[in-house]
C-alpha cells in the first residue's frame, strides 16, 4: 500500500485520533524499525525499538468491518514485530473504542495503564487513552 492508500483508509476509519496525512505515512514508512501488515481494506503500522514494539495505528475501512481484516493485520503485525526482535508490544486506544478494545482483548491484550486527556476530541472534550500491552515470546 502507498502512503496515499493508508491516508485514505485512515480517513475513512479514525475519529478519535484525528486521520493522518500521505506524507504523515511517508515519514513512518522511512523511519527505522518500521512495521506495517496489511490487507486488501485495512493496515496495522507501528515500530520495533530493541525489544519492544509498538502498536501506533490500526485501520479498517468501514466497509469492511466485522469481517476479521483488522484481526488480521494485528496478527501480521505480531508476526513481524517478533521478526523484528520484539518480544512485548504496546498500545494506546480510547476507552471510548469499545470495538477496538474488544478487538485487542481477544487478541490477548491486557491493561497495563491509563493516559489522562491523551486525544482530543471533535467537542472539545478530551478523551482517555487505555494502555494495552501483550507478551509476544
């Protein structure tokens, strides 16, 4: 996928975080320890520092929801997180993305903290973020 495919996936997928640009993409996809899984819909992109990975994005286009890509692109993900030498990964998500927490949790995610006001909202009011982490190894 081109960094214009994954900024157009994210578009329609995110709402809280706020969507990231092409070049937003280009600069992860050019940064060492870069990890990215896709699908023919979605993609799940984060980095792998040392032995710690870390989850910064899943999306799955509307569309293609409930139909097991974003499962499969966090799987991917692990994968080659664990290629990469990672043995735990980490991840935020809003406490208010109770499709996305469900998701990690059946994956094997477990609570590991809470970040106060992490994202801000469309109203003004920010939203917590949970802190999710699995043992990969």
């Amino acid at each position: 996928m081109t960094p214009e495919d994954l900024a157009r996936i994210h578009a329609r997928a995110m709402i809280v975080p706020p969507a990231w640009s092409a070049p937003t993409f280009e600069g992860f996809l050019a940064a060492r320890g870069c990890v990215l899984a896709t699908s023919d819909t979605g993609f799940a992109l984060g980095r792998v520092v040392l032995d710690e990975a870390e989850l910064l994005t899943l999306a799955v286009d509307p569309d293609a929801r409930r139909r097991g890509e974003g499962r499969k692109c966090l799987l991917g993900f692990e994968k080659k997180a664990v290629e990469m030498g990672a043995i735990r990964v980490f991840l935020e998500v809003a406490v208010t993305n109770d499709a996305a927490r469900g998701l990690y949790a059946g994956a094997g995610y477990r609570e590991a903290g809470l970040r106060r006001a992490y994202y801000p909202a469309c109203d003004g009011h920010p939203i917590d973020a949970l802190v999710m982490s699995k043992i990969l190894v």
